[in-house]
C-alpha cells in the first residue's frame, strides 16, 4: 500500500509513534517455533526435536519523548495507555518511506495486543516535568483463528 505525505513512523490502532510525538528509537521482533521434545529408543541417544508448527510473535517498541518539543508531550504514554486499555487486538501498520521521495510503503503487520507500557521520567525541570520521557511498549501477536468481536 502506497502512503504519500506520512505523518507518523507507525501506527497501532489510533495511536501513532511520529517524530512530531511520540517516536521510537528501537524495533526487537521475536518470533517464536514450537519444538517437541520425544525420547530416544535407546540411552545413548539424544532426545527427539519434532517440529509441530509456528509459535507466537512478540514486538518490543522502544522510544524517547522530549515532551517541551512535541504537542502533547507530557499526554503520549497516557494515550499509547488509552489504546491498550480498549482491551482488544489493534492493527499495526508499519511505514517504510523510500529515500528518493515523501511517498513510503506501509506494511501492515496484523493485529497485536499491548500487554506492557512502561516508562521513566528523567531531567527534571525547576517546575517538576521531565525532559526526557523514555518508554517501552510490549506488544503481543493476536494470532486467533476465532474472529474477534469487540
């Protein structure tokens, strides 16, 4: 899908991570395989891996908010926790944006559920707000074969 004039780096739901916000600054994708482990026919021998298919896919997101540069700076963790709190799967659309033009290519990724937002406020002015908010997002895949209604 062809995206021209993108705002954000990615969206998840309605939240968008952007420079102009929140934006992030490390992407850890995990995907998992399942193995099962069956016994030797003999003592000497090595257990038995088996394959028996795919396993989950975890996506951690890692940022930094430099809240007194970007609207609604002290409110991003809050919104990315407003998203999770909807208690259901949201759709990830990552964008790529291609070096020679404004115009990137988004792919979108599925549905994931955010199972941990994390922060830490640091460099604290004289009247108490940070000026530097670093957050982590845990996000899990939501792989269910059962359609969703929520």
């Amino acid at each position: 899908m062809k995206i021209k004039n993108t705002q954000y780096q990615m969206k998840l739901g309605e939240f968008q991570f952007a420079v102009s916000g929140a934006s992030f600054n490390k992407l850890n994708y995990e995907s998992n395989y399942r193995w099962d482990t069956k016994s030797a026919p003999t003592e000497k021998s090595s257990p038995l891996l088996q394959y028996i298919g795919p396993g989950g896919r975890t996506l951690n997101i890692e940022g930094i908010i430099y809240p007194q540069l970007v609207k609604n700076g002290l409110k991003q963790v809050d919104m990315m926790r407003e998203e999770a709190s909807k208690g259901k799967p949201l759709p990830l659309c990552y964008i790529e944006t291609g070096s020679t033009s404004n115009s990137g290519v988004g792919r979108i990724l599925g549905s994931w559920c955010i199972e941990k937002i994390s922060e830490q406020r640091s460099i604290f002015l004289a009247d108490g707000n940070p000026r530097e908010i670093s957050f982590t997002m845990s996000l899990k895949a939501f792989e269910n074969k059962i359609k969703y209604k929520g």
